[in-house]
C-alpha cells in the first residue's frame, strides 16, 4: 500500500528531539555493549546539539539519515530507526489485529519458503528467503527437508535470505546430523545470560546426515541466514559458495519510541563453541569466493563433480551426472566462466 505523502508527520526540532532522547536512552538501557552504546548516545546527542538534523523534516529521511549514523558509530547493521506511517497502537487489540495481519502476510509469502525442488541429476534445491520460527513455519520446514530426502546432494539457496529465528537454524540443522550437536551460543546483555542452540534430539522423517550440503550466499545474506553458513561452515558440514555475506551478528528486536517510531536495537550476540567468534561486522567468507549469480551454477558443477567420485549411485548415475557436467562447462563458456578459477577447489569439505 502506497503512503500518502500529505499525510506524513512533518518534523519540527521538538519531535526530532523527542524521537532522538527516547532512542538513546533506549540504546543505553539495552544495547548488547554497554560502552558502545555510551558513545552512540553521546555522538547522535552531540550531532542533535550542533544542529545537525534540522534540515530533516522529512521522517523517513530522519530515519533513514539516524540509521546511518547508529551504523557509522557502532558499525552494527541490525541498529536501526524505523518510521511508521500509521501510528503504532499500544491497545491489546490493535495489536492482535497487528499479529493477524502479520500472519497472514507472512503466510501468503509461503513464511520464506521460496522454491524446494529436484535439479537435474537427482540434486535438491532448498530456497529461503527469511527463516521464520518454528511455531510460524517449523511444520514447513519439515515438509520441505522430506521432500528432498531422496536426492543425492542438497544446496540450500541463501542469497536473499535476510535472517530471522535460530529455533528455525537449529530445526533444519538437525536433519544435517547425527546426535545433538551445540551448533551456537547467544551471550545477552540482561542479566548476562547465556543461551545455548542445539541441535534437536528428535526428526520428523529421514534424516539427512549423509548428504553433500552446498550453501549459496550474497552480500545481501543476513543474520539467521549467516548464523546457518557460519555454523555449518565451522562444522565442516558444508562447502560455501559465492559471496562474503553482510554481517550481522547481533539479534534484538524493535522497541516503541513513540506513536510514529520505534528502533532495532540488538541486545546480544553470537559466539561460535568453535570459533569463541561471530561474523558481525566481517560476514561470513565463503570456502569459494566467486559473483553471486555464478554461484549456482558453479554449485551445481561442484556438487557433480564430487557425487562422481565419492557417490554409491555412481554405478546408476554415472552417464548422467557426466552430461549434466559437460552441459554445464558449454554454459560456463557462454558466461565467461573459468573452470580453471575454481578446479583446484573440487573437493568439497562434504567428502
């Protein structure tokens, strides 16, 4: 739905100071840092008093120009300030009328689920575009892990997943492996609490701990989304493939400033059982860098080449696995693609 634009709030200095107060106490109450979050407060409060935001009387500029200096000064891209065209209600109603909506919205997306198909050669594809909690899309996710339990190889498409649950990283994961693994860690900021992710202890449906998994990634790929490639990453579960990935390690949620604004503050962060690190601020950098719309394709040639060599199908596939192969090296050529650039990486961290 298009906004009207005469019917925008317009910002004087009272509302722009009024939004900004609010939000850095917000940022110093809950901020995962403590002492990052003191200086956010005292270089956007600096910014306010030397005058700086007046020019903005436009809220989605303010926010846009806010969101920008949160991220410049903590280099923390979940940090955010949102506009709200429609006031924000705080009535139990209207917020079960919010919730709804949501749902319904979330729903008729398919909850993130975009394309889970059979490639060529008995190859799953696995597409997401958001990983929504289980309570939303777990029943979903299952279906979708089922329906590729019979291919040979799976590639879990995350070049425009944007994050989301690690209850949903954590379901899908378990289908990846055998036995409860300790995939992650989420250190909080309240009570300095920490959470640990595992694995689950029970599958609905086969499980798939002996397939090759092949994780596709972009600059765009986000959060939940990098938690899933890092993780599998460190596990040596997966061969990575594309490109190094946006960089948010720290999850949160939007607070209420006030009827027209509110703000993303993470408060906690990951820390890898393996690593002791998390991918905030670096991404997570694939095992193979190369353009994100070669990425597929180049999966695809891996993933065959690797089937040919180590498969038990190979007696049966053998034929086809080669023709899909040398069709793909004809498309390479077409594309401009070097095979040479990545052949020394045939081997993949599934063998």
């Amino acid at each position: 739905m298009q906004v009207n634009q005469e019917n925008v709030l317009e910002l004087n200095h009272d509302k722009r100071q009024e939004v900004i107060n609010c939000l850095v106490q917000l940022v110093r109450n809950s901020y995962v840092f403590p002492d990052i979050a003191n200086m956010i407060s005292e270089k956007i409060l600096l910014k306010l008093s030397n005058k700086e935001y007046d020019s903005l009387h436009n809220p989605y500029e303010f926010s846009q120009v806010i969101t920008s200096d949160l991220q410049e000064i903590s280099n923390d891209k979940h940090l955010g300030l949102r506009f709200h065209p429609n006031p924000i209600s705080q009535k139990k109603e209207d917020k079960n009328i919010a919730s709804e909506h949501r749902k319904r919205l979330l729903s008729l997306a398919n909850n993130g689920f975009e394309r889970v198909e059979r490639l060529p050669g008995n190859i799953g594809y696995h597409k997401t575009l958001k990983f929504l909690g289980p309570d939303l899309a777990g029943e979903l996710a299952i279906a979708s892990l089922n329906y590729l339990a019979n291919t040979n190889a799976i590639i879990f498409d995350l070049r425009d997943n944007t994050g989301g649950d690690a209850g949903m990283v954590a379901l899908i994961c378990s289908y990846l492996f055998e036995g409860r693994v300790h995939l992650n860690n989420f250190h909080w900021r309240k009570n300095n609490q920490v959470e640990q992710i595992w694995t689950n202890s029970h599958i609905h449906g086969p499980s798939l701990k002996d397939k090759d998994v092949y994780i596709l990634t972009s600059h765009r790929t986000f959060s939940g989304a990098e938690d899933f490639t890092y993780t599998l990453q460190n596990l040596n579960r997966a061969t990575v493939i594309g490109e190094r990935t946006k960089g948010g390690a720290h999850p949160g949620g939007f607070q209420p400033i006030n009827d027209y604004f509110s703000v993303n503050i993470p408060i906690g962060r990951a820390v890898n059982p393996i690593t002791n690190d998390n991918w905030e601020g670096k991404g997570v950098t694939p095992h193979l860098e190369v353009a994100e719309e070669h990425a597929f394709l180049i999966a695809q040639y891996l993933c065959l080449t690797n089937l040919l060599e180590t498969s038990a199908d190979r007696d049966i596939m053998e034929k086809t696995w080669m023709n899909l192969k040398e069709k793909l090296e004809v498309e390479f050529i077409q594309k401009g693609i070097h095979i040479e650039a990545f052949a020394s990486r045939e081997g993949s961290v599934n063998e």
